[in-house]
C-alpha cells in the first residue's frame, strides 16, 4: 500500500506543485549598504562565445555600483585565474 500512495504521490501533478517547506525561514531580504565613494564596490563579469575578432572572443566586465561606470577589456574564453588578476 505504501508503495502504490508514493507511486502515485510522484505521479500527480498537483502534490509536486504543493509540497510543504521542510526548511526554516532564512529571515528578511537586508538591502546592500550604498558605496560612499566610487570604485569601492564593483561588480566583474565574463561575457562569453563571442565571435573570434583579432584573437580575442570574450570580454571582461568591471562596473561600479554607484557610478554605474563600466570598463571592457577584451580577452580569450581560455584565460585562467592568473591571467584574470592581471586583467583586472
């Protein structure tokens, strides 16, 4: 009996949609502190499978919070963690 209410348990549509939260509540969402001068908070991000222009197919995103300022280096999807340092 067991095994044919997990059956169908797995099977019907409106149990998986309605499971109960078997976790606690990780507590309320707490916005980001606001920079007080530029460049001290920075968010960096790859952008990647680029057509191949000059040698180069991906790109290295720097922006800053506040300012919204953005620096673009150009680079190759193969560059390892060393190379990234000296990038940024």
């Amino acid at each position: 009996m067991t095994k044919e209410v997990k059956k169908y348990v797995e099977g019907y549509d409106m149990c998986q949609r309605n499971k109960n939260q078997t976790e606690v509540p990780i507590g309320k969402l707490m916005p980001n502190a606001v920079p007080k001068r530029p460049w001290t908070h920075i968010s960096v991000d790859f952008i990647t499978k680029l057509l191949l222009v000059q040698g180069y197919n991906s790109v290295l995103a720097v922006c800053d919070r506040i300012t919204k300022m953005a620096h673009f280096v150009l680079t190759t999807k193969k560059t390892l963690a060393k190379g990234v340092a000296r990038l940024f």
